[in-house]
C-alpha cells in the first residue's frame, strides 16, 4: 500500500508541522554511538542497515502519533528495537522521547504522551531484563544461601518484567504470560527457601515463603 493512500493530507501535514530536524538528528547521533557506527551513517555517507531499520521505525511510530492508521503499533516495535540496544537504551530511548513529545500537540495531547510511554516502557523494561540475565552469570558464582538467594530473586524479577513485557506488548497468549509470571513466583520461593533452611532468616520471610509455597502450584487457575 503507498503512501499517497495510505496517510491522508491532514495527517502528513500534521506530521511535516510537528516535525523537529534537531531532535530527529539527535536520536540518529545516539543511534550510531549506540550500534558503534560513527557520525558519517547519520550523514548518509556510510550505509549501515540496522541503523536504518530503527530510524524508520522513529518515523513510522512519528506518522503513527500523527494519526496514520496504517501505522498502529510502531511504537511498540520501536521499543523491542530500542530494548535490544542494551546499555545505551536509556539514552537512546529519551532521545526518541524528546523527538515523538513534539507530536503531543493535538486536542488530546495526553492520549499522545501516552503511547510514548507505552514505547518508552516497553523497552526500558526489556534493557532491564536483558541487564538482570547478564548478572545472573555472575550471582551463579556465589556460593551458599548469599548466593542462591539473591540467583533466584534475580531470576524471578527477570521473568516478572517478561510477563510485564507480554502485557505491555497485548500478546493474546494467556498461557505464556501465566507461565512467566508463575515461573517468577516460583524463583521468589526458592530463593526465600533458601534464606529459610540455610540462613539466619528474619520472621517475615518465612512468612512471605509459607505464603509463596502455599500459591505456588495454583497458578493454572488464572488461565482458566
């Protein structure tokens, strides 16, 4: 489907007027840094396909808050892309705020804002993921309770943000996101588990264990 019949006058134009060169260049800048390319690539002189693909996507997801229809759900996308960039997401991710925030100028410039924060979430909350497996090949090294406490407790707030991620991503499938959420709570009792048989445990958490033992099991009920 092409442009000319998909996007209609009043919404590229409103696109072209909220449009911000600066910011656009400032998130292409962060973009290279990020993916290790140097400014030549936001000048057009060194063609790199991955920077591409995500640029577009700031441009599909700016047309998206403009009010083209045919591009619900860029921002989604734009925030899996930004999530995968690691440890420049943070940055990267408010250089894209500052650009798609000139499009909340609307009648309804919270509905806007909104949608920005859905991307901006999204992919904070993957980096976030992503930086949390990375230490469990460190806190698997810890020997004793000290270490498998904190490996499980880790382990169970990686798969808690996933099932965060599942719902902020309207995936349909309800057994995943229970198998996600129920393998995070699963983690979090194992890891006050080991606090209890092992440790100097305080009181409250063997509370919050014979709580998270006695739930775990039951978590198939939700999907019913």
């Amino acid at each position: 489907m092409s442009q000319t019949t998909t996007i209609p006058q009043a919404v590229s134009a409103h696109y072209h007027a909220c449009y911000n060169n600066d910011t656009y260049r400032a998130f292409s800048l962060g973009l290279a840094h990020a993916l290790g390319l140097d400014e030549r690539v936001t000048l057009a002189e060194v063609n790199d396909e991955r920077h591409n693909q995500i640029m577009n996507l700031l441009i599909d997801a700016s047309m998206e808050l403009a009010g083209a229809k045919f591009y619900d759900g860029a921002g989604k996308r734009l925030g899996n892309a930004l999530g995968a960039l690691d440890e420049h997401t943070p940055a990267v991710v408010k250089h894209a705020v500052d650009h798609l925030d000139h499009f909340a100028t609307d009648e309804r410039p919270w509905e806007t804002r909104e949608k920005i924060a859905h991307m901006a979430t999204l992919a904070l909350s993957e980096s976030a993921r992503r930086a949390l497996v990375r230490t469990l090949d460190h806190a698997a090294l810890l020997p004793g309770w000290r270490g498998t406490t904190p490996y499980y407790w880790l382990l169970a707030c990686s798969q808690i943000i996933q099932s965060a991620e599942i719902v902020l991503r309207d995936d349909p499938s309800a057994s995943y996101l229970v198998e996600k959420f129920s393998k995070g709570v699963e983690m979090l009792a194992r890891g006050t588990g080991e606090m209890v048989r092992y440790g100097n445990s305080p009181p409250a958490i063997r509370r919050f264990h014979e709580q998270l033992a006695a739930q775990d099991g039951r978590h198939s009920d939700v999907a019913q």
